[in-house]
C-alpha cells in the first residue's frame, strides 16, 4: 500500500538521536465523508476519505481522532463484498 503521499511527523515520543523513532501520519486534509450506508441515527457512523495511492481511510465519526483504518481500494471492495454476503 503506498504511503509516501500521507504527511508525516515524528512522534514526540520518539529520541532525539534521529534512529528509533515512531513516525504517524496526519489525517487533516483528508475530506472524511459519511458512508452512504450509515443510517440517519446521527452518531453510529462510518466516515470514508480517499486517500493518494488508491488508499481508503475509514474511521468512526464517534471518534475522530481515534485510530484510522488504511485498506487498498480492492481490500476495501472485498469487505464491504463480505460484509453484505454475511448481512443476508
């Protein structure tokens, strides 16, 4: 999955010495969007944003500063794929 698009930074956890850092990427200037699939209840929502590379970020709108899920494009068809087939 190409990542070198995304920005990113160096955790502020991480060593001065430059060697073992933890590097996180920023999702600010993704456009999140509501999936077409999440209801009208207001708050129990998936939020999608395309990310470069063919990426797909997928997040809980509860939580929006919460973890991020990165899949290609293709991985993402074949969940939403799966999770149909096992909705009927």
């Amino acid at each position: 999955m190409p990542l070198e698009n995304l920005n990113w930074r160096r955790s502020t956890h991480s060593g001065p010495n430059g060697g073992e850092c933890v590097e996180l990427a920023s999702f600010t200037t993704a456009h999140w969007r509501k999936s077409t699939r999440s209801g009208e209840n207001g708050g129990n929502c998936v939020q999608l944003a395309g990310m470069a590379g063919a990426v797909v970020a997928v997040r809980d709108s509860k939580d929006p500063d919460g973890p991020v899920l990165l899949l290609t494009a293709a991985a993402f068809r074949a969940a939403i794929a799966n999770i149909s087939a096992s909705s009927t």
